[in-house]
C-alpha cells in the first residue's frame, strides 16, 4: 500500500501544481483569469462541435470568431460583472445574515429565471441569427416561441449547477466553474449525440431489407409482406445543447430546444445551422 500510495502521489503532483498555480493566479487576477478561461472554453467548444460533431473538412472561422467574441464579452466580462460584483450587492444584506448558503437559492432564482430568460436568451438567438444570416425579428420570435423549452432544459442542469457554484465556490472561480461545468456538458451531449448517429446505417438497411422484401414479393406475384419490427426513437433529451460554455443534438429551428445553455442544431437539415456549443 505504501508503494501505491507513493506513485498515485506521483501521478497526481503535476495536476496539483497547475491547480495550485491557476488558483493562485486567479486569486490575483480574478477577472482577467476568469476572462481568458471563457474564451479558451469558448473557442474548444465551437472546434469541437465543427470537428467532432459536424465532421467539417474546414472550420468556419467567420462564426468561430463570433463566439470568441461572445465568450469574451457576454461569457467573460458581463457574467464576471453580473456574478462577483452585482449579485454580491444585491444580495448582501441576506448574506450577511444567513451566509452564502441561504443567498445561494435567491442569486440562483435571479440568475435563472430573470437574467437567463431575459437576456441571455436574447443574445444568444441574436447571434445565432447573424451567423445564419437571419433578421433579428426572426431570431426573436424563435427565442419567444421556444422560451419555455429552453428554460426547463436550462434549469435541469443549471440550477444544481449555481447553487453549488453560489454556495461553495469562492468569487475568484465562479465563472471558471461555469465554464467547467458547461465544457463538460457540451462534451457529454455531443458524444451522445455522436453514439446514437452511428445507429443511422442499421436504420436504413433495415428499410432498404424490407423495400427489397415488397419489390421481391411483387415481382412474383405474391402479396406483399413487410417484416414488422419496433424502432425507437430516442431523443437527445429534451433539449439541444450546445456550448456551450455545449453553449451543451435537435434542431432549434425545428424542435425550439436549447439544452442547457448549449445549442445543438441538426446539421442534416441545414448546412448553416451548425451545432452552436456555449456558454
């Protein structure tokens, strides 16, 4: 046990130094570290959904660097804002009274049910718009018809997710925990996604075995027989995400659902409509 012991410290000394080494930083330059991890974040999750997910030959750099852009100025600097400085005010008289544990769920019901639904949603359509070329008024009516589905796949996730980041987490890295969580759920959701599109040529011999069954029995004569069998159809759970801070796989302008602050868009039915993974 000792030897074990001794080479599992091994093995975990370079990951505690580059945490420590992080955590250090953005104890000093909070905004700055929570600024640059968003952008990173941001832009491997927009690579790996054009690479991965939508097996592109080359990537769209015009829509990669709009969702720099967004991660940089939304993601990074309005949520960093927003979390560590106006939530902080806001909610200071509770947190002085109770702590941070009893104005975790009042920071989580503003975050999730008026900034989300009210802001982020907003922008978020409007930049999908303008990589897909779409009028704004178009972008708005599919963020107010799809609202609802939105927020319920949001709140699955996010609403665990906030209460542990606004309960446990220090200022410093509440928007890195963000983008850890948001990263690993456009992962998550893209591999699903991936998993279940390699059962599409089983689906389709199947259909072309039972055509060729109706054309046979046609062709002598016989009543055409089809072989029944039950195919599922499994839903990439309620919503698409995408990060992706991924946004985190339906179409949105078919279905309306944005899983989880990441937006996974079928790629099938239209080219520019690619799986979009923030936040």
């Amino acid at each position: 046990m000792p030897a074990i012991r001794r080479v599992l410290n091994v093995l975990k000394a370079p990951f505690v130094r580059i945490g420590k080494a992080y955590n250090d930083t953005a104890e000093k330059y909070p905004m700055y570290t929570g600024v640059v991890t968003t952008v990173i974040k941001t832009s491997a999750a927009d690579l790996f959904a054009q690479k991965i997910v939508e097996r592109r030959e080359e990537v769209d750099w015009r829509r990669h660097g709009m969702f720099v852009m967004f991660g940089f100025g939304y993601l990074g600097c309005w949520q960093y804002y927003l979390y560590n400085d106006l939530f902080v005010r806001w909610c200071k008289p509770i947190t002085a009274l109770v702590g941070h544990r009893g104005s975790a769920p009042l920071k989580t019901f503003i975050d999730q049910c008026i900034h989300h639904p009210l802001l982020y949603f907003p922008c978020f359509y409007t930049l999908k718009g303008m990589v897909e070329g779409r009028p704004i008024s178009e972008s708005m009516a599919d963020y107010s018809e799809h609202l609802w589905d939105n927020c319920k796949a949001l709140w699955m996730i996010w609403v665990p997710a906030q209460m542990v980041n606004f309960t446990v987490v220090p200022l410093h890295l509440r928007i890195p925990f963000v983008a850890g969580v948001s990263f690993a759920w456009t992962v998550v959701i893209s591999c699903m996604r991936g998993a279940l599109d390699t059962k599409k040529p089983a689906a389709e011999e199947d259909t072309a075995i039972m055509m060729e069954s109706v054309v046979a029995n046609a062709n002598n004569g016989a009543p055409a027989s089809v072989r029944s069998s039950s195919i599922v159809l499994q839903p990439l759970f309620n919503a698409a995400t995408a990060s992706a801070d991924c946004p985190s796989g339906a179409g949105i302008a078919g279905s309306g659902q944005v899983g989880l602050q990441q937006l996974i868009v079928d790629d099938a039915r239209d080219a520019s409509s690619a799986p979009l993974l923030l936040r």
